[in-house]
C-alpha cells in the first residue's frame, strides 16, 4: 500500500509525466521481440494471426458464476455464450437459443440450437442449459450474479433443444438478464465436478475457472497468473469462426509500458488508455483511440455502517466538497459526463428529473457542523492502483481537508482490493459498476438493495427499507413508464441519503493498432473479439 498523502496535485502530475516520458523513451523487454506484430500496416486482411492486448489488470476468475468483475468478464466474453444475445442497439437477438415467445406472463420458451458442442466435446442441450441456471440459482453457492436471476423459480426441460424458465412474477427485464454474461453456458461436465467440490467443502469455482469450457468462437489454452491469459480458435466453432488463430491478454499495469508497446508494435491493442495519451496516440502512425461513451458510473462509496460515515449529513458534506467539474476536465480531460445520479443516460430508468449533490463548500462546512464533524475527523480511501482512480483520490484528498478531515489513501492490487472491500473492510473507496444489461435493475437493485450487501456489489453496505421495496417493486412493474417512475423516486431518496458521491460516467478509451479492423466494446466495457482481424 502507499501514501498518497504527502503529494501535492501538482507534483503528482509532474511525476506521472516524468514516468510517462522515462517509459516512453526506455521502452520495455518486450519491445525488443523478434517478433512484432502490427509493425507492417496495410489495409489487406487475412484470416490467422495471433492477436495480443495489454490489459490493466489479470482477470480474478474464468468462472462466469463466480465473479463480478469487468476485467474478468471481458476475457470470458469470449469463452461463453449465452442464450441470447444483444446488438449495437440493445435489441434481443438469438444466440444459443434460436427462438423465444412468452408462453404466459410468468413463462418463457426457449427453443436450442442443434448440433452444438462444448469445448470438452459435451453437448449442448436443454439438460446443460438447466445444470447452468440450477448453478446460479443455487442460494448456498454464494455466486454474485445470484440476484440476477433470483426471481426464476422453475427450469424445466420439455424436450432436448427446448425449454421454460418461469418466473415468482412478471419480471420484465428477464431477456436483458440472460445476456449477461454470468448465464454464458458451461460444459456441464464441469458444473458436475464444480458441484462436487462444492458438496466436499471446496472451492466451488476452482474446477471451471482451472480448465473453462464454453461453447464459444475461442477457447482455454492457458493461464499464467499475473502475467497473461491465451485463448485459441475454437476450430469446430458452430457458427461463424473468428478470424485471429489466438489472442493473449497480456497484463501490463504501467499505462506508459502499455503505450510504448502499441507504438513500437508489441500488442495490437491496449485497455486502457489514459485521457492524457489520446492526443499522443491521434497524432502517431501506429495506433488510433476507439471511444466508447459508458453505461458505467465511477463513485465515492462511503462504508454506511462504519462511524461517522452511518451519519447522512457526513456523506452529503462530502459529496458536496468534490467538485465533479474539476475531476472530468482535469483527470479525464472532458472524456467523461459528470454524473447526477446512478444511472448514466440511455440506461432504462433514467431520469433528467434527479437532482444531483452539487459542489459547495459552504454547505459542505456547514452540513460537518450540523453532524457535530466540525472538528473534522481521520479516515482513509481505497482504491485499486488505477492511475485514474489513484489521480481522484488525491483530489478528493484535497478536498476534504479543507474540512478537517484527514485521508490517507491506500491503493492495492486488484484482486486484492476486490477481497477486501467485498468483506467490508475500508471506510471509503473508489469503484465503478458497469451495466451490460441496459436496464436499472441491473445497477440499482446490485448496488443497493441491502440483500446485495459485499461481494454481490452493494459495497457501502446501504441499507434502506424503502429503497428496498421500490426495487423490488420496480422488479414486479410490468408497464414501462412505471418501472421508470419508480426508478427515478428511488435514485431521488439515494441523492438525499447520499451512500455514494456520483462522481461521473466515463468514455472507455482503447489503443487499437492500425492495421486491426473489427474490434468492437460494448457501453459495458466487455469486448467481443470474434470479428477482429490483423492486417498484413
């Protein structure tokens, strides 16, 4: 862990720069490979090639089940598949399941793709797609992505490819959550020997992520912790093969390593990249920005069952000494909207209407004064060691001891930090929640409701009864203009309650080579990777 504390702003920013140019001019081991791929561009593509990124961080798990995780989503994206699918612009679409209609209000058919194998050689059938969701549905196995599907009380197999999922009531967003990729189907051979494990005491997770089979276009070849995850072409892919013969998530956490590996031609594409190194990127001949507004919210969480953060009026003084404008324009150079509440825009459920915590010191001394913190108090932030999170949390620092409250900020590894704030253990953090489903339920009911306290994603450990049964309302609504009232007078009591300071909804920055062509992100931040091909 390190401190920040003793840094002012300004010589932060002078040393990340020195760092930048220091990396940028020395390069890296890897730079020195014989073989560079991307150092020839054209426009001609063919098929093969073996694709590398440099990613910030290793994915903490390769079971879909057992995590919550971007970075780990984004490498089983594209192992996995699910039942269904959704395109560019969120409209359903079939993926595993080639048909579905609504049998009545509680129940839905689902007819399968035949012929389809996984990567072990099992088949694909209703039985599988049943062992998958009896997995997750299972309350003793503590899966994150139980609440997701929490409302589905039956899955019963009619025939080999087909199958209905009924539901405790009308649950609208049912086929948004089946695109999540939590449901992405696992050979039931090794849901076998996971519940096994599971039954001995074991890790539950251990047996699929060691050895994970989908049915996707690519599939495991090997893992070294900490240093890459390589995946293969699946070569008896169902569908339409990917391009790219493998692909290599490279972990590389020093954002100028990164950066001098695009350049020199090391990694074809890099996730992410700093707001200070597009213009640097837009202006060389070897890479351009790919740019992806978000339906993700970056906040300040406040652990609300920890003195004195169990006081509204703490939270609400905070939220009101950061300045929003300040952290978008100055950290993330404008690539980002601040945010007013939980929602980003284009998410179903929100609202203009929500009127968000606004920067004012005076209020904020005030509020401190109210709460009896006059005095202020000592506490600390976490923070995984994203530069950008680690550049917020020195301002925040800043900020808050103007109002006497003394920060120490304490950045750790990833997988580190996902332990120890889903058990509770920081006062405050820095985190974002990203929303691959499009609907409110996904962000607000995880990040909220007090049954989804820790690893499942409420990690301020909010707990509020009428916030409780708005969500669980909100999941009962049928009518869409309903379910979106009832979101907005949720996100209206989460302003005033004030368990985190929105802080802002970024654009996801990516370095891609120029001579790659079909990389597409979705408004989640999880890549598919399918129709990538490297120019000769």
């Amino acid at each position: 862990m390190i401190d920040l504390k003793k840094f002012g702003w300004p010589l932060i920013l002078v040393l990340v720069m020195g760092i930048f140019l220091a990396a940028c001019a020395g390069g890296s081991d890897e730079s020195e490979s014989s073989e560079e791929p991307g150092a020839e561009n054209g426009n001609e593509e063919t098929a093969g090639g073996d694709l590398v990124l440099a990613v910030l961080a290793d994915a903490s798990t390769l079971d879909p089940q057992g995590t919550s995780d971007v970075t780990s989503s984004v490498v089983q994206e594209n192992i996995y598949e699910n039942l269904v699918e959704k395109d560019e612009n969120n409209d359903i679409i079939p993926g595993l399941a080639k048909s579905w209609k609504a049998v009545d209000e509680l129940t839905w058919s689902f007819t399968l793709n035949e012929g389809i194998k996984f990567h072990d050689g099992e088949d694909f059938n209703a039985e599988a797609v049943k062992a998958n969701l009896d997995r997750i549905l299972n309350p003793d196995l503590g899966s994150p992505r139980h609440n997701l599907f929490a409302m589905i009380t039956d899955v019963e197999v009619v025939s080999e490819y087909e199958l209905h999922i009924s539901t405790e009531y009308a649950f609208s967003p049912l086929l948004s959550h089946l695109t999540h990729n939590s449901v992405g189907m696992i050979s039931p051979a090794l849901i076998e020997q996971a519940n096994a494990d599971f039954e001995n005491g074991d890790d539950p997770f251990a047996a699929v992520s060691a050895n994970p089979a989908g049915t996707g276009y690519f599939k495991f070849d090997s893992w070294e912790p900490g240093q890459m995850i390589r995946l293969v072409k699946n070569e008896d892919y169902w569908g339409e093969p990917a391009h790219v013969d493998s692909v290599e998530f490279r972990v590389v956490p020093d954002s100028q390593v990164r950066l001098a590996n695009l350049e020199t031609g090391n990694v074809h594409i890099i996730d992410p990249v700093q707001p200070n190194e597009v213009s640097r990127i837009e202006n060389g001949d070897a890479a351009s920005i790919h740019r992806q507004a978000s339906a993700s919210l970056l906040y300040l969480g406040f652990h609300t069952e920890k003195e004195p953060f169990d006081n509204p009026l703490v939270r609400q003084a905070i939220s009101h000494a950061i300045d929003h404008e300040s952290i978008v324009s100055g950290i993330y150079e404008d690539l980002a909207i601040p945010a007013t509440g939980p929602l980003a825009p284009g998410t179903f459920g929100y609202s203009e209407d929500v009127e968000g915590i606004t920067y004012n010191m005076d209020k904020a001394r005030e509020l401190m004064a109210e709460a009896g913190y006059e005095d202020g108090f000592s506490t600390t932030i976490w923070t995984s060691d994203n530069p950008q999170r680690l550049s917020i949390a020195v301002l925040v620092q800043e900020a808050l001891a103007d109002l006497n409250i003394d920060v120490e900020i304490q950045s750790m590894e990833f997988g580190t930090y996902l332990d120890a704030t889903a058990a509770g253990e920081h006062d405050m953090l820095i985190d974002s929640y990203s929303n691959p489903t499009g609907d409110a339920d996904y962000q607000m009911y995880t990040l909220f409701h007090s049954s989804q306290k820790g690893e499942s994603g409420n990690l301020t450990f909010y707990e509020n009864a009428e916030v409780d049964a708005l969500l669980d309302d909100a999941r009962r609504e049928t009518e869409p203009e309903e379910r979106a009232a009832i979101y907005a007078e949720a996100a209206n009591i989460l302003t005033e309650e004030a368990p985190m300071s929105f802080l802002l909804h970024q654009e996801f920055l990516l370095g891609v080579a120029d001579n790659i062509s079909g990389f597409e992100i979705n408004s989640a931040g999880i890549y598919n990777l399918k129709n990538v091909q490297i120019g000769q």
